[in-house]
C-alpha cells in the first residue's frame, strides 16, 4: 500500500511489486499476491509516473462475482504444521537476513 512519509498517510495508492524491495520492508504493508492474471500485471506501465499511465476503466472485487466465476484458489493454512516447518527451514537458511518477504504462502488454483 502506498504512502507518503508520515505512515498514518496511506489512502489509494497500490504498488504492484515486479521484484524484490528490500528497502520497502517493514515500511510498507504487503496486502496480496496475484495468483492468476499476472500478464495483466506484467503489461501496466513502470515509471513514477508513467508518461503515460494505464487506467483503470473497470474494477471488479472477486467477492462481487457471481459464486461460479469466482477465481477458486486454495491456500495453505499459514497457522498449520506445514507451515511452520516451512517456515522454520526458510529461517534456518537466510539466519539474520531472514524477513517475512522471504517467505512464500504456498496456494493453487483449482
């Protein structure tokens, strides 16, 4: 999520990350992953601004579909045993450069 300098500053401002920010950790909230449409992504224009930006001419939240054109992804429980060893090695491997951002919530599409 976007913002200015003062962290209380965040309102519609949404950065669709194509690789790695370090600089961006523990500043910045992390509030999704595309899992389908990620050519979508990839083709939207870079800069800060883009010369000439893409627009948003329609937007559409997955929960106003109609149940049956829902995306159905499946998510592995971040509470879970599997989880946790996974996370558990990822920790074992990065040791004091170990972040959140390092760790991948496995899912599918079904």
């Amino acid at each position: 999520m976007g913002r200015q300098a003062g962290i209380d500053t965040a309102n519609s401002e949404i950065f669709f990350m194509r690789a790695p920010a370090r600089r961006l950790d523990h500043d910045y909230a992390v509030w999704g992953r595309v899992v389908q449409g990620l050519d979508v992504v990839r083709a939207i224009k870079v800069g800060e601004p883009p010369a000439a930006p893409d627009l948003m001419l329609k937007v559409r939240l997955a929960a106003d579909l109609p149940p049956a054109d829902r995306p159905r992804v499946e998510v592995l429980n971040e509470r879970g045993g599997e989880f946790r060893a996974r996370l558990a090695r990822i920790k074992a491997s990065r040791g004091a450069s170990f972040s959140v951002c390092d760790t991948p919530i496995p899912f599918r599409l079904r």
